[in-house]
C-alpha cells in the first residue's frame, strides 16, 4: 500500500497515520506565555521515533503527529510508555488516526 502525501526529510511519505495528542488544559498556553514553543512537548515526548516540529499539524485542538503506518504510531507509543517520559504528565489524551481524521483506536486517556 502506497501512502500519499508530501515526502518528509528522508524522501518518504508520513501523512498515512498519526499519533494525535492533546494536552491537559492550560499546559500549552503556560508554555507559550513563558516563551516554550508548545510543540516541542510533543517532539521530546516522542524523540525516540519524530523530532521535526515543523511537520506536525495542528488540528481540533490536538497535535497530529505523523508517521508512515499504524505499527509505527503503536511503536511511538510504546517509547513514550516505556520511558515513563516526562511530557507524558502533561497529556490528556493520546490516540491513533487515519488520515481521513478517523480516531481508530485511543490508547491513553488522563484518568
């Protein structure tokens, strides 16, 4: 299966699936107040598998993080997971969607 798209810094395709995070309220507006560019949450949350800030989306309220599969998107997860990693204190929610925008699957919700 051929993604489409824009190809990303090393030639290939990443707007197939994405990794959707939103932040708990006042987090980003805190962060932009003291000068933080907000997105940088996002890419040293998830260092391990993106680090381009200028390819991520934002879209409805959440950060769209994109990546050429869905087994790419439960990788990213799972590096965030296992790290135990900081930024992960400051979501709220994090899933999986498609490129049409359908959530498939919401693997983290702040209880």
């Amino acid at each position: 299966m051929e993604a489409e798209g824009e190809l990303d810094r090393e030639g290939s395709t990443k707007d197939s699936w994405y990794v959707v995070v939103s932040f708990q309220s006042g987090i980003e507006e805190r962060a932009e107040h003291s000068g933080f560019d907000p997105r940088g949450f996002v890419t040293n949350a998830f260092y391990m598998t993106h680090h381009w800030k200028d390819d991520l989306e934002r879209r409805e309220g959440a950060w769209w993080i994109p990546y050429d599969t869905e087994e790419e998107c439960r990788v990213a997860w799972q590096y965030v997971r296992g790290d135990r990693n900081f930024y992960m204190n400051r979501f709220l929610r994090v899933a999986i969607a498609k490129r049409d925008r359908k959530v498939t699957e919401t693997l983290y919700i702040l209880e």
